[in-house]
C-alpha cells in the first residue's frame, strides 16, 4: 500500500472504517500474544510508540493506514489480518458496496481488500488500489522478499522504487520486490488511478 505517507503519528486520524475498529483492537491484542510481546517490544520492533499502540488495542484510537503497515510489519503479519473481522467461509461474495475501504489520513490513497483473510497461512494477497488525482502514497519496506505485481486499470502511475521512477499507463504493469521504501504517485491533476495490487511474500504468513 499519499498526498504523503504520513509519519508515524501518535494521535487518532481518519483513514480507518470506525466499523472494524474494535476487530484492529482485538487483532493486535490476540497477535501480540501469540508472539508473546510486550507492548515495549512491538514498539521497538514497529517503529509506533507504546502509547499509540495501547490505544489501538482498548479501542480508543483510529490508526491510519501508515501505522497498521509499520505495525503489521513489527508483527510479521499480513496487514489484512489486522483489520480481519472474522474468518471467511469456503465461498463468499465481497459485495463493493459492503467492502471496508482504508484511506489515508489526506484522503488521496484508499486501498480495498479483494478477498478476505481466512485465518491459515497464505504468500498472497489482493488489493484494489485508487490514487487521487496528483495524489502520493509512500510505503516504507515490507517484510523481506515481499513481492508487489501492479496493473494499472485506469489513468497513469509512477512507481519509486530504490530510487528509480517506473511511468506506467493503462494496462501496464510492474513487479518489484517491496522489501525497500517505495511510492505510489498519480502524476495526472485531473483523473484518479486505478490499480490492482497482487502481494506475495517470501515465507508463508498467518
């Protein structure tokens, strides 16, 4: 997964459906015990400060996207499975007008979960991405060997990825591997940019 990226912020802001807030608070608490740490060692390990994270899990704060990332990321967990509401049966259907759609706290980047998180291991996950016109989206490092595939569906993209800028059009695409800070900008003032995001990561992740 503006305007910018913002910093790691330590106070409520938009970005997250008020809908799943209680699931990230009961998310992060069940993950936290299951790799037995404290709230001091995910803060080391996430970069969010412990007070950030403390609100988080009692409920009392609204993460914005670039938080959930840096705390997936201390976790070693997919960032679905922070916003996971319960598991999914066998078959289901995501109905647009029903999806928990994240933005972040500028409003110009929003990403949407094309399927659920199941509860078992996976190296993938899909993603509808949309860029506000002149919108940017700076991503820190994922987990190494994390993969990103994009496909542009509608308007123009350049990816950042190591330094080096990718000027994609409708149709293109690109792969790259997303274990390095990276952007998502939306170069045209006029027209949004619709993407689909494919992850895949190097090891197996619940």
């Amino acid at each position: 997964m503006s305007g910018a990226r913002p910093p790691a912020a330590d106070h409520p802001a938009e970005g997250i459906d008020v809908d799943i807030t209680a699931a990230v608070s009961a998310n992060l608490k069940r993950l936290r015990a299951e790799h037995a740490l404290t709230l001091d060692q995910l803060s080391e390990t996430s970069g969010v400060s412990r007070a950030m994270l403390n609100q988080i899990e009692t409920g009392k704060s609204v993460p914005t996207i670039a938080t959930l990332w840096k705390v997936a990321a201390g976790l070693h967990v997919p960032f679905q499975q922070l916003i996971q509401v319960e598991a999914a049966p066998k078959s289901i259907v995501m109905r647009r007008a029903d999806a928990k759609v994240l933005t972040n706290a500028e409003g110009t980047f929003s990403s949407r979960a094309l399927f659920p998180y199941d509860g078992g291991p996976r190296t993938t996950e899909f993603y509808e991405l949309v860029l506000a016109p002149g919108g940017i989206e700076r991503a820190e490092a994922h987990a190494r060997g994390t993969r990103e595939q994009i496909v542009v569906v509608q308007g123009r993209i350049t990816i950042e990825v190591g330094g080096i800028a990718h000027n994609l059009a409708e149709r293109d695409s690109i792969g790259f591997e997303a274990d390095v800070p990276h952007s998502y900008i939306n170069p045209d003032q006029r027209r949004e940019a619709l993407l689909y995001l494919v992850m895949t990561y190097a090891d197996p992740v619940r």
